[in-house]
C-alpha cells in the first residue's frame, strides 16, 4: 500500500497491538524486548514478540515470529508490520529498526515498494529500509 493509504488510526492501532505484544516477549539474556503488529491485506493482525534461547542464535526476532505465524496459518499477502522495542523496563519503547534477517524475511513475501515499515515516529517502505534487497523475483528463469 502507499504511504498516504495508511491513516493515522491504522497506524496508532498497530503501534499499540505491538506494545501489547512486547509484553510476551521471553528475553531473559538481552532485556530489550520487541513486539510487532503484521497487517495483512485480508485484514488481519498477527502479532510477534522475540523469543531468545539459551544458546543465543535460535533467537526468533518479534516480526519474524508474526511473519511465520501469519504464513503458517496461511496468509502470505502483507501490508504493513508496526515493531516497538526497548529495555524491559522501559515502558513506552522506541522503534526497534528490524534486523537484517526479518528484512530478507519480508522481501520473500511483501513487495518492496509497497510493503510499509511503522516506526515510532516514521513510515518507511520495504525498499528504503532494504535497499538492492535479493527476493524471489531474482530467481525467476528467464530465456
Ligand atoms: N530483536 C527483535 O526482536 N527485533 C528487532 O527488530 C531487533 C532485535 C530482538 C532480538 C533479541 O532478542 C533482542 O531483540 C536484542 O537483540
């Protein structure tokens, strides 16, 4: 969707359905917890929060948890995912910018171009955030 599409009450709906989400988060190594809000075309809302591990790299970052609930549920067509993150007892977190790994995440599912990253503050599209960005379209044979 576009920029202009997403309203300012769809926007505070998502940053606060993640703010709930972030109070699930299991973060017992980092302390900074993170919830995200996944709206999809059909509507829906997914939520994810971060998941660590005792052995560290098993962590599950909070918008990869929403991306793999909402895939593994079905629905793979996305608008928009909202992501709020800070220290534990931070209560009002600011933006956690989404690692490296849950942006290669969203460029297998969303287009870059129209597939809108909520910050606390500011909107970015897929592409900004991933520029260059490798996705399925790279695999597409061509003669
Ligand atoms: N984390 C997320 O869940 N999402 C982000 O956007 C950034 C980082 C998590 C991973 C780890 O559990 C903790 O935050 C500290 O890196």
């Amino acid at each position: 969707m576009r920029k202009e599409d997403l309203d300012e009450i769809q926007i505070n709906n998502l940053i606060s359905i993640a703010q709930k989400a972030r109070t699930m988060a299991y973060a017992p190594y980092s302390n900074y917890t993170v919830g995200a809000a996944l709206l999809a075309k059909n509507g829906s809302v997914f939520t994810g929060c971060n998941i660590e591990n005792a052995a560290y790299s098993p962590t599950n970052c909070a918008e990869r948890t929403a991306f793999f609930k909402a895939v593994s549920e079905g629905v793979r067509e996305f608008d928009a995912i909202a992501v709020v993150g800070g220290p534990r007892d931070v209560e009002i977190p600011t933006a956690a910018t989404p690692c490296g790994v849950c942006r290669q995440v969203m460029m297998e599912f969303c287009d870059p171009e129209e597939f809108l990253v909520v910050l606390s503050d500011e909107v970015m599209t897929l592409k900004e955030i991933l520029p260059l960005g490798f996705g399925p379209s790279n695999l597409e044979i061509r003669d």
